[in-house]
C-alpha cells in the first residue's frame, strides 16, 4: 500500500512508472494493483474502477478486468500507435474501435510487453471503458 492509500479517493494521483524486467515484477505489481483496487472499491461505491497507463510517447491506455477476469483497454486515439504491440503481445487481433478485449490469461503479457513505453500509472474510478461502444 502507498503511504497516502488512507485518503479519499478525491483526486487520482499519478505515480511514476518503474520499468518491470521480469514476469515475476509483473505479477507481482498486478497483485498489488488489484489489492488496492479491492481496498478501494470496499470504501467507495463506485463502478468503473481500473488503471490508466500515461504512456512516454502519448495518450493513455484504461484497463479494466471484468468480474470474469477478461481484460478491457480502452487505448486512447493519442495512443493508437502502440496498437500494433498490443497485439504481438497478447496475439489478439487488433479491434475495429478503440476498445480490446482480451482473455484474462494475457495480462502479464500485456504490462510485460508495454512496461518500456509506460511513463505514469494512475487508478481511475467511474471509467465506463466506452461501453456502449462495440468491441
């Protein structure tokens, strides 16, 4: 947990990004991630709860994991560019729109491979990850 965990979830606070070498980093760091989203979402009633990923280059990237565990983006049009990675990583097809989903079982595989362009990461409440969309 980050020391400043204990406030109110009023504002995102943007943290800088360590490039994770290794799956073990990976897998670690997404543990730690869902724990404080759960922590989150018990103390606030609100949907839409996930991670934007500011990347180096530009734009940013909304995951979301359903209660399936299948993984939603939602890759912003400043941030189509790293479409093509997304889909070597994952060996998914790259979607009409800007929403992906993916099988739950890819998300190592996904933060492992974008890990070098991520500057930022930030936890986001009330994203509806374009869900009226098709994706």
């Amino acid at each position: 947990m980050y020391e400043d965990d204990e406030k109110s979830y009023d504002e995102p606070i943007e943290r800088p990004w360590i490039v994770l070498k290794t799956t073990y980093d990976v897998e670690t760091w997404i543990d730690h991630q869902n724990r404080a989203i759960q922590q989150l979402i018990s103390s606030n009633k609100a949907s839409g709860w996930g991670i934007c990923f500011g990347l180096s280059e530009g734009g940013e990237i909304y995951l979301h994991t359903t209660s399936e565990g299948d993984v939603l983006l939602d890759v912003t049009p400043e941030a189509e560019w790293v479409a093509p990675l997304i889909s070597a990583a994952t060996q998914v097809d790259m979607p009409a729109g800007q929403i992906w989903a993916l099988p739950g079982d890819r998300l190592t595989q996904l933060v492992f491979g974008l890990s070098s362009l991520i500057a930022t990461t930030r936890l986001v409440a009330e994203h509806n990850f374009n869900m009226r969309k098709r994706y």
